[in-house]
C-alpha cells in the first residue's frame, strides 16, 4: 500500500513480473478484506503519518487485515518523545 501514485506506478513497474500487487491508497483506510494476511510489515514510515490520531487509525486498520495470531513487524527511524497510551488487547 502507498499513497503516492508517482511511488505507487515506479513500485509497480519495479516488480513487474513477479507476485507482487501495489496498492495506492491510504494505509489509514484500505480496501483489502478483514483477516487477509498472516503478517504485515512497515519500515521508516510512521513517521510521515501527520498525526497521532491517524497512526492510530493505520494501526488498526493493520490489524483489520491481518488473520487472527497474525504478525505485525514494523520500525521508524525517528525518535519520537511521544508516550503512546495503554492499549486494550
């Protein structure tokens, strides 16, 4: 999934040929089917994501997607003073 098209077509034509599909849309509100995915990776992005808020809704919606015991791995290379609240499990 990538929100801008300009990435989203040069990562198509990238992997053309090979089992890939490239979305272009918003992380924060995919079209993809509940529990489509047995894991889900994110690298160096959140920290795009313009507010709380919406890395909030990104997060969820990862969880959407992925099946139940499903594994989400992700990292961000800025650091951030931002305490994240307790959440439900």
């Amino acid at each position: 999934v990538e929100i801008d098209s300009t990435l989203a077509q040069n990562l198509r034509c990238r992997n053309e040929g090979r089992d890939v599909t490239v979305l272009c849309e918003s992380a924060t509100a995919m079209s993809l089917p509940d529990g489509a995915f047995d894991g889900a990776v994110s690298f160096t992005m959140l920290h795009h994501v313009p507010s709380l808020a919406l890395q909030d809704q990104l997060l969820v919606e990862v969880a959407r997607v992925l099946r139940p015991g499903g594994i989400f791995a992700g990292t961000d290379s800025c650091y951030s003073w931002c305490v994240w609240p307790s959440a439900p499990v």
